[in-house]
C-alpha cells in the first residue's frame, strides 16, 4: 500500500520554504482555484472560525487531491482530539493546534495525530490513533497496515503560541517530540495580557521574537501568517521561510470595500470615490 504524498512534509524534510493561504469557506472548488495558480504548497482550513460537517472535511480532503495540495486544518483546544482525527481520515495531512498554554496541551496536541503503535517513531512522538475506516485508507481497503502508520507519524503538528503561559514555558513546550511548526499569534497574546490589539506593544513584540528564535535554535520551523506579501520583509531577515498569506474572507470584505466605494461614488456623481471605512484589523486573527 502506498500513501498519498504528504506535499508538506516533503518540503520541510527538504528544508525548503512553503506558501500557504487560508479558507474558512468549505466550498471545494476554492481549493481548485488555488490549486490552479501553481504558487501555494498548501492550503490552511481555518476551521476554528468556520462552519462545517463531516462531510465537508471529506469533500476538502477529495478537492487537495485534485487540485495537488497539501491540507492543513486549525482546530481550538476543546476539539483536539475529535477533529484531528476525523481531519486527517479525510485527507489533511497537517494539523493546527491554537490554544497551546502548557506542555500537557503540546503533548495533547501530539497524541492526537500519532498513531498508537511500538513502531512509532520516537523523535515524533507515540499517540492515541488507531485503526479507522477513512478515505485516507480506502475505507476498507488499507486500514491498520505500517504504511497507514508511517502516514500518521508524517502529518505535520504546529502549535500556536498565542497564550502568556506559553510564552514563558517556551522551551520546554517545543521540547514536546513530535511539534514541526510554530506561529506567533499576536491577537491572542495581546489579549492575554491584558493589551486587546496593541500588535506593536513592546511586551507584544518581544513575545514575537522570543517565539521565532526560539524555534529556530531548537530546530524547529517557525510560521508567520500574513494579510499580503508586504509585510514578510522583517521575517525573511529573521530567519523565516514559511508564510501562510490571505483569508479567504478577508479579500472579499476588501474587495467589497474598496470597489464598493469606488462603485458608490461613481453612481452618485462624486469626484472622488466614497471614503472606504478603515478595517478594524489590520493584521491577523491568531
């Protein structure tokens, strides 16, 4: 039997760098498009955010294979376990966990995704999965054998770091086996300690670089997500490759806004296009 790719994986092992960009839409045909633009390795279901069912993991999972993408799905604390399985049954082979506070919730997050097994690979950590009749094995086709094994100990784990506790238990929390990727999330953070959206507050950005370094030195891979390509400068210089830009609902609303007002003004006679309201995020979400 033989696994689909994990695209991801490859890359990194590859120490290459890797574009992603998120949808909180579980419409398919998105994927496709993206897919067909020939610049993405990967694409992010923000399904923290987002509504779906089962069924839509499944139909995401079938749209990766199509459109030759990796798939990666981000899930809040209290669906670790529930979601990541059913997740990667479907065809994700990445796993975003937010809400890391503590070692134990990195080691959750691990237990979720390994396969239960002796022949686990160690350095990536021994978890709690076990035999499933999934797409990922053909229903009833492959399920239970090594290779079903050796694709679990193969989906990549990130961890946000996004919590106060986090931030100061850091290095213990990437010593976890088995965590790949690490984001900053500098919303959840800032709210955290008690400074909702000050993204340039000192305390703010020092957690942010603490973050990467920190990474880095251990060997790990730190991931930035960004709204559009202009702000990746700062993070090229640090040291980082890997990016996840754009939300899916972000470029509508500014495109909405933008050509909306362009639209208005030009309806009703203005000279200039109608004021295009400030967006009350600039940045991320995370």
């Amino acid at each position: 039997m033989v696994m689909r790719r994990n695209l991801l994986r490859e890359r990194l092992n590859a120490g290459q760098p890797t574009v992603g960009t998120h949808i909180l839409s579980c419409w398919p045909t998105l994927v496709e498009l993206i897919g067909h633009s020939g610049q993405y390795d990967y694409v992010e279901f923000t399904a923290e955010y987002a509504p779906f069912d089962m069924h839509d993991l499944d139909n995401l999972g079938r749209a990766f294979e199509v459109a030759g993408l990796g798939g990666m799905i981000k899930i809040e604390q209290t669906q670790y376990t529930h979601q990541a399985m059913r997740a990667i049954g479907s065809g994700f082979q990445s796993v975003l966990f937010a809400d890391i506070r503590s070692v134990e919730d990195a080691k959750l997050a691990v237990d979720a995704v390994r396969a239960e097994t002796t022949m686990a690979a160690g350095a990536r950590g021994r978890g709690r999965l076990g035999v499933g009749m999934r797409r990922d094995v053909g229903v009833v086709r492959y399920g239970g054998q090594p290779a079903y094994v050796d694709a679990l100990n193969d989906v990549v784990i990130a961890i946000m770091v996004e919590k106060k506790s986090c931030v100061d238990d850091l290095e213990a929390i990437l010593e976890v086996p088995g965590i790949d990727m690490v984001q900053f999330g500098g919303s959840d953070f800032s709210m955290s300690i008690g400074k909702p959206a000050q993204h340039n507050d000192p305390e703010v950005v020092a957690a942010e670089k603490k973050t990467i370094e920190t990474a880095l030195r251990m060997g790990l891979h730190p991931r930035v997500e960004l709204r559009d390509p202009s702000g990746a400068a700062k993070y090229l210089d640090m040291g980082v490759k890997h990016f996840c830009i754009g939300w899916d609902v972000r470029i509508l609303a500014d495109w909405w806004d933008i050509k909306g007002a362009e639209m208005r003004g030009l309806v009703e006679g203005n000279s200039q296009p109608a004021a295009v309201k400030p967006a009350k995020v600039a940045g991320n979400y995370s």
